[in-house]
C-alpha cells in the first residue's frame, strides 16, 4: 500500500480545511438568507405606513448592525482570554523570581527599584495634575448648612437692590421697582421706614460709612441722599426653622403664586423729602454708592457715564465717561479711593482717584456678554459677574487674566462678597442662589423649593458681618426679601 508523503497530507487537511470553511460560510449565509426571508414576511404581515423595500432596507442595516457588534463581542472575549493569559504568565513569573538563586535576586531588586521610581514619578504627577478636582470634591463632602431665617415682605413690586448699615442700629434696606425703599428690621421683619421721594423706580440703595443716611438710585434720572431715624422694636421668637443642607435641594415645584397684591405693612412711617438729590444723568441712573470717607458719591447710569459729586455742595465733581453702552453697577473700595464700573459692552473700567491730580483708568475685558456687576473685596481683588453665566476673580495687582472662573448654568446678577470668610454669593436668573469660595471652589447652593426660597429671578445679594440672626440676605423678583442664616464648616473655610 502506498504512503502518502507529508507534503500531500498537508494539502489534503488543507483543502478539507478550506472546505469546511466554506460550508460553514454557505451554510451562514443560507442561515441569513433564510432568517431575513422570514422577517420579510413578517413584515408584510404587519401594518406600517413604510413603503415595503424601505422596511427591508431598514432590516438589511440593522442585521448588518447586529454583526458588527457580534463581532465585536467575540473579539471582547479573545482579548479578555489574552488579558488572564498573560496574568497568569506574570504571576508564574512571579514565582520563578522568589525561588531563584542570589544573582537573579539581585535583578530582581534593582527591577523592583527601578518600578518604585517609576511609580511614585507617576503618583506625584497624578497628584499635581489632580488637585485642583480632588480639592474641589473634597469641599462637598462637608455640606455647608444653610437656614432660611425670616422673610421681609412689603413690597408690591420686584426688588432690585438690598443693603445693610454699616453702623448701629443694624438694618435692612431694599429698593424697589415700587418706586419706594424700605427700612427693616432684620430681627423680627418689620418694615421701619419707607422712603418714597423717588418717581421712579429704585434700583439701588446704599447705606453712608458713619452716619444715618441712605443713597438711592432710580430710573427717575436721579440719585436722592436722604436721613432716617428708626427705633429698633422687641425681638420676638423665631419660628422653629429645620436647617437644611445647602446641596441640591429637590425643587418640588416649578409653579409661581398667584401674583396677588401684596399688602404693605400699614403702620410703617413714610418719608418723602431727600435731603440732597443729585441731577446730572440724561438717562436711568442704576447704581450709586458712597467712597470711603462718604464725602462723594458715584453714581451710574444708563447714559453711559458715571458721575462723581460731592455730598455736600450736591456738586458734580467728575464724569466718568469711555463706556460704549449703558452702565449696569458701580461699586467703590472700602478702604481706597478706587471705583468699579460695570456695563453691558461686556468690559468694566477701574478708576483710580487716590491721586487728586491723576485720574487714572483701566478696561478689562473679561466677559463675552454685559457684565451685571463688579464689586471689590478687602483685600486686592475684584470679582465680576455677567450675563455670560460666569464670575471671574481678579488680582488687582495683575489684572491681565483671572485668577479664577467660576462656570454655572444662568446669568449671574449683583454679586457680593463676606468681608470675613472671603465667601461670594452669586444670585442668578434661575431663582437660585449659590456660594463659592475666591478660588472657585462650590460651597453651597441656597435650598429652593415650593415651601422655601425665591420664586422668581434673584436679583441682588449682601453680607452682613454684624451678630445677627441673618448673615446674608437675598431679594429678587418676587417681591420678597430673605435672611439666611449661612453655616460654613471650618474645613470649607480653610479652603
């Protein structure tokens, strides 16, 4: 009987190989075939408004679909295979070096020396590179408590602007688009005295350094400066408030009040006669505040200039003029003659006035939309707010880029900054209101809900670092003023 060479044997298991293969292909494809036949005629058997051939169409692309991810799977398998494969392989590895002789000992240490470096340079690069979010996680594993404590409510129109006195007594101040600003008391939330000299609306009021006296702003192209005189009542017992953490606070509806008529409060005392009313502006004067000291005033308007007076001659000093589009806020340092202008050609302009013969000034152009406010700190920073749902932090002694953003998802309006904890508090279009630290770091977001917290667009935000009940205050369009009661924990305020 003849032999069969090895070449022969060879080709003969190879061409059964191939054909096999190809049967195995035949038989797929008849497989195919007959299962694509068969959902054809299901789909002739069900009631669609799609031509015929657009349904098989429709079919062919999702088989050729459901291949590719088989195909997919499979390979997912054979690498999985690999991936034990090769532990295996190291771990036996592993083995051999514990049993090996001294020489393939000493390899084995300088190997391991060697992936000692190499792990802790990739550990120290890991962490650098990392920790900015690791402190940014770290800062909401201790939740920062905040309490609604009282809510001040008088108003019948929204409020624009809100402040507290900086001597005693302590109080509240808001300005409203009711043509009136109102005095209150923080500690029991009743209304002292309103102010209603305006013929417009107030959209601004700020409290003089030392004396009792109030600047208002309003869209009667006018700034009035006016004194008052009020008589703190009894405080009376707070309503047992639950506190509730800051975080994310389920909203359980979205639906305003009924937007009935507010009743003012009808035993509060009225005033009528400013003591000195400022007339320069040809246009709705926004914003106004005191420089340090209270001898002058700045006011801003939307006749694009800020103007400078003196408090005591009601003269105008200085018109700061260079913005190309109406002014949105003005603020001035607490300690320096230096002021802050805001507007809506997305830039704001600081003016340096602590040089009476050289009045210098910068632009800055930060933002991409109108910036709502620009407001100092204590130190050497300045702090914007826009339109274009950011807040940028600025070193006033470099002032060519930020040296924080703070990213959310509205537009932020008057934002404030705590003297003591260096804390911002930014209210937003969104009716929500939330707290950061000056590198950017979240704090907190002030709860809001349907029993709790504004209903609509929070306009404007102010501290007060005096011991009382409320430590930060939030009014908006809803006609209402809150206090909060803002609780940080020690390790937040380390950061």
């Amino acid at each position: 009987m003849p032999v069969e060479s090895g070449s022969s044997a060879a080709a003969r298991q190879a061409k059964q190989k191939r054909k096999s293969h190809s049967l195995s292909i035949r038989r797929t494809n008849s497989t195919e075939q007959d299962r694509s036949g068969l959902q054809r005629d299901m789909l002739e058997g069900q009631d669609s408004k799609l031509p015929l051939s657009l349904r098989s169409n429709l079919l062919d692309l999702f088989s050729q679909i459901e291949r590719e991810f088989e195909n997919l799977y499979i390979e997912n398998l054979e690498l999985r295979r690999e991936i034990e494969t090769l532990n295996d392989r190291l771990a036996a590895e592993g083995q051999t070096f514990e049993g090996a002789d001294l020489a393939k000992g000493a390899l084995k240490t300088k190997a391991s020396h060697s992936t000692s470096q190499l792990s802790q340079k990739l550990k120290t690069t890991y962490k650098a590179s990392t920790s900015k979010i690791v402190s940014s996680f770290k800062a909401t594993t201790s939740r920062a408590v905040c309490q609604l404590v009282r809510e001040y409510v008088g108003h019948r129109d929204g409020i624009w602007d809100l402040s507290v006195t900086r001597t005693q007594p302590v109080v509240l101040g808001t300005a409203s688009a009711d043509h009136s600003a109102m005095l209150w008391s923080i500690e029991t939330g009743k209304c002292l005295l309103k102010y209603m000299g305006h013929q417009g609306s107030v959209n601004s009021i700020k409290f003089h350094p030392t004396e009792q006296m109030a600047l208002t702003a309003s869209g009667d192209q006018t700034a009035h400066i006016w004194r008052y005189m009020v008589q703190l009542p009894t405080p009376q017992p707070v309503a047992d408030i639950s506190q509730t953490p800051c975080e994310d606070d389920v909203d359980f509806s979205d639906k305003d009040e009924a937007d009935g008529e507010v009743e003012g409060p009808n035993d509060c005392p009225s005033l009528r006669v400013a003591t000195t009313t400022l007339r320069s502006h040809q246009g709705v004067v926004i914003a106004a505040d005191w420089l340090v000291g209270g001898k002058q005033v700045v006011t801003a308007s939307w006749d694009r200039a800020a103007n400078l007076y003196d408090v005591e001659t009601s003269e105008l000093v200085h018109s700061l003029t260079g913005h190309d589009q109406e002014l949105t806020h003005c603020c001035t340092h607490p300690t320096q003659r230096l002021v802050v202008t805001s507007s809506r050609d997305t830039t704001f302009r600081l003016w340096d006035f602590r040089d009476p013969s050289i009045h210098s000034v910068n632009v800055f152009q930060g933002h991409t939309d109108t910036v709502t406010s620009a407001v100092f700190t204590v130190g050497d920073n300045v702090v914007s707010g826009s339109d274009d749902r950011t807040v940028k932090v600025w070193d006033l002694k470099n002032m060519r880029s930020p040296i924080a953003t703070i990213r959310t998802d509205s537009a932020v309006n008057r934002i404030s900054v705590s003297v003591n904890q260096k804390i911002i508090a930014l209210p937003h279009d969104n009716r929500q209101v939330r707290l950061f630290d000056m590198s950017g770091v979240r704090l907190a977001r002030l709860p809001r809900s349907n029993r709790q917290g504004h209903r609509r667009m929070v306009c404007c935000s102010a501290w007060c670092e005096d011991n009382t009940s409320c430590n930060l205050f939030t009014c908006g369009f809803d006609r209402q003023a809150i206090g909060w009661n803002i609780n940080i924990p020690a390790l937040l305020q380390e950061k």
